[in-house]
C-alpha cells in the first residue's frame, strides 16, 4: 500500500511514478476524498469544541444559581443536542470516507524504485548477464519436455485431467521422485544458505492475500473457499511473510530470512491457450519459495543477495538461463524493483522465466502493518519485504529433462542430484 501522506504531499510525483506502469492509475480520487474527509474532521472537531463549551456554561450557570428549565440553560442544552446530532452524522460519513480512501489506496500499484529502467512493456526488459552457454546441448533433434517424461512413463496429463481438470499431471515413478529430489536439494542448499525452513499453511484468509497485494485486485487468480473465508496460496511468499502480519518485531530480529516448500495454487485467467502441455504453466505446481524481512537501509543489498541464491541452484545443476531487469511496464502489482531469471529450455530455443525475485519496499508491510522498533528509540518504521522463487520445482524439472536428454531418450541426472536419487540416468 502507498503511503497517503505522501500523495497528500506530493501527488505529482506519485502519479508520475504510477504513470510509468501499465495501466492507468489515478490518484485524484483519494485526493478528493482526503479532502474532503479532513474537512469533516475539521467541522467535527468544531462542534466538538462547542459541546464541550456548552457542557461548561451549563455547569457554571448551574453552579451560580440557574435552576435547570431557565431559559438560558435549556437554549444551552437545546444547542448541545443539535450538536450531538450532528456528530452523530458526521462520524459515520467520516469513516464511510475512511473506508473509500483504504479501498483506492488497495488498488494502487507500488511506485518503481528510482534505480528500475523505465520501459513500456517486456519488450524494453534489460538483460543483466547470461550464465551457462557452453552447457546448452548442440543437438538439434531435442525433444521438449513432455515427450520426454511420456516417453519415459513419468507423466500422465490425461489421468489427472480424469480426475481433476486441464492443466494438472500426475508424475509417477522416477518423476515424483525427481521432483522430490528438486525440492529437497533446493532446500538444503537454501538453508546452508542461511535461510530457516517453514512449513506453512496452504490454506489462507483474505487478510493474509489483502497483505502480501494478491487481493483485490488478483482475486479472479486464486482458488477460494467461500464458505470458510480461506483460499488457496497461490505461493508461500503469503503465508510466510504473513506470519509477522501486525506485529512489531525488535530491530535485533531483523534480518528475517525464510524459504518454504510449498504446492502452488493459481487460475492462470487470461492465459488460454498458452502453454497447455507440459510442465510450464499449471494450476497446482510445487515451488520453493526465497522470503526476507530487513531493515530499509539493506533492502537493495539483500535484493541482490536473494537473487544470487536463487541463481546458485540453476549453476549447480548447471542449467543455462540469464537474468532480467523488468522495467516499470512489467513490473507485478506490489515490485519496485524485480529481477527475472529465464532458464534454456532447448526445444524451443528460448528462455522461460524460473524465478521472479522482487523488492516491495513497504509496499506489503504497510498494508500487513509489519513493523520495527530500534532499541531506545519511541517510533516504530515499517519492514522492507523481499521475496523470490528458489526455484519453480516443475518448470526446473521441465529444464532438466530437456538439457539432459540424451540421443538414446535417457535422461542423465545432474551430479548433484544424483545422490538423492540414488542413479545417474532416467
């Protein structure tokens, strides 16, 4: 969420920033009600004013002799009742205005950081450095992903379509357990790493994805439970960063890092047609997810850092990719800055994105109302949150099985995964 004092102080610079993504976002309207909601607190604050004054005329004119139904005293109290009649209206009109400027103030994107490349749209990203070129495989007859894994009777669209819908497999055998392999070696290494392990809930309330920018505006993207005001995460970044939702954490206890495992639960409106086969785009996928609570003075520093942890599992298994700035026009809804890491996958000769790793500043933490406090000092300052894939588990498989296939249809296992496998080669 957007800080209303500064778009109280500074609406032009606010709207520029805004009118850097795409979109069309105005601030005019919260303007206008904060207007007009503190003239209201104005007029209350008068009339306030005046029932007090009142209250103290009649208590002297009481106190001096006046009997209770003399003209004066009754004129007194008869104002002091319009008056209460009058708060009485007000008051709700205020935080009816209140409640208008929360929800604007919900829709509005994050403002890009100062150091994010402007740009209209994907195409005006910039590519920061590429890794990996001589491990891309030379042949020219690769396969994509999901022949492989049919092939090799790892993978079953068609019986988890029977038994749910389109856009969800069934790995079997050598499949799941790969994915197992994935998981756990992700994990390990983001823990050695300094990351401690959670294990969150996959169900979640509206406060939590109101906090982390999935809701309002993301609602037609995530599976809900109506009837128990829960919904299904749509990645462990909600429920992790959640965990400290409303709370004051102490300045020694920061920096907070956390990595979970979790399954993955998203829509995918708006993206029929695209993608329908393989491992790439899936309402369930599983996903382990890099997630940081630090002081503001750090946030570009650990920035940096969380995407050099994600990058260091895609060189350990020795998977080509390259990394991406987006520029304002592709930024996601709560990022001021975001780094993208695409990896090869070479039947289609092109990269695909594996991890987003952004910095909200305290985009998130002022709508979770995550803060801190320095020791000796009285105020408290809003976290910066960061957060980023480490890695899409099916999309690193779908990389795996296509840069080690083999011309005999096997595939060769990475060598650091081989110990979780217990074999070299599907």
């Amino acid at each position: 969420m957007l800080d209303l004092r500064q778009i109280r102080e500074n609406p032009e610079w606010v709207q520029e920033k805004l009118n850097q993504r795409s979109g069309s976002y105005d601030v005019q309207p919260i303007l206008e009600r904060d207007r007009q909601q503190k003239e209201l607190e104005k007029t209350r604050s008068q009339l306030q004013a005046r029932s007090n004054e009142i209250g103290k005329l009649v208590g002297q004119k009481l106190k001096a002799g006046s009997k209770p139904d003399d003209t004066e005293v009754l004129t007194l109290k008869t104002e002091g009742n319009q008056i209460k009649a009058q708060l009485g209206e007000l008051e709700p009109q205020e935080k009816e205005l209140k409640a208008e400027i929360e929800s604007l103030l919900l829709t509005l994107p994050n403002v890009p950081s100062e150091t994010t490349p402007i740009g209209k749209d994907e195409t005006e990203n910039v590519e920061v450095r590429r890794w990996g070129d001589e491990y891309k495989p030379q042949s020219t007859t690769l396969l994509p992903h999901w022949e492989i894994a049919e092939k090799l009777g790892i993978l079953n669209s068609d019986r988890a379509t029977k038994i749910a819908q389109s856009r969800f497999i069934v790995l079997l055998g050598a499949g799941a357990a790969l994915e197992r392999a994935l998981i756990s070696f992700m994990l390990d290494r983001q823990t050695a790493a300094g990351y401690t392990e959670v294990l969150p809930p996959l169900l979640v309330n509206t406060d939590s994805l109101t906090a982390t920018g999935q809701l309002p505006k993301f609602a037609e993207e995530s599976f809900q439970c109506k009837d128990d005001d829960l919904w299904l995460i749509p990645t462990a970044e909600v429920p992790v960063t959640n965990l400290y939702r409303d709370e004051i954490l102490s300045a020694d206890d920061l920096p907070i890092f956390h990595c979970a495992y979790t399954p993955c639960f998203r829509r995918e409106a708006g993206s029929y047609g695209r993608d329908t086969r393989g491992l790439i785009r899936l309402h369930q996928f599983n996903k382990v997810e890099l997630v940081k609570l630090v002081k503001p003075e750090t946030s570009e520093q650990e920035h940096q850092a969380l995407v050099q942890n994600a990058e260091a599992i895609l060189q350990a298994l020795k998977l080509p990719y390259r990394a991406i700035e987006l520029c304002t026009g592709d930024l996601g809804f709560g990022a001021a800055k975001c780094y993208d890491l695409e990896v090869w996958l070479p039947s289609a000769n092109t990269y695909r994105e594996i991890s987003s790793c952004s910095n909200f500043g305290d985009f998130q933490a002022r709508r979770g109302n995550i803060r801190f406090k320095e020791s000796g000092q009285k105020g408290t300052q809003f976290v910066h949150t960061l957060n980023g894939s480490g890695l899409a588990v099916g999309r690193t498989m779908a990389a795996v099985l296509e840069n080690y296939q083999q011309p005999d249809g096997s595939v060769r296992i990475p060598d650091v995964l081989q110990p979780y496998l217990n074999r070299e080669v599907l």
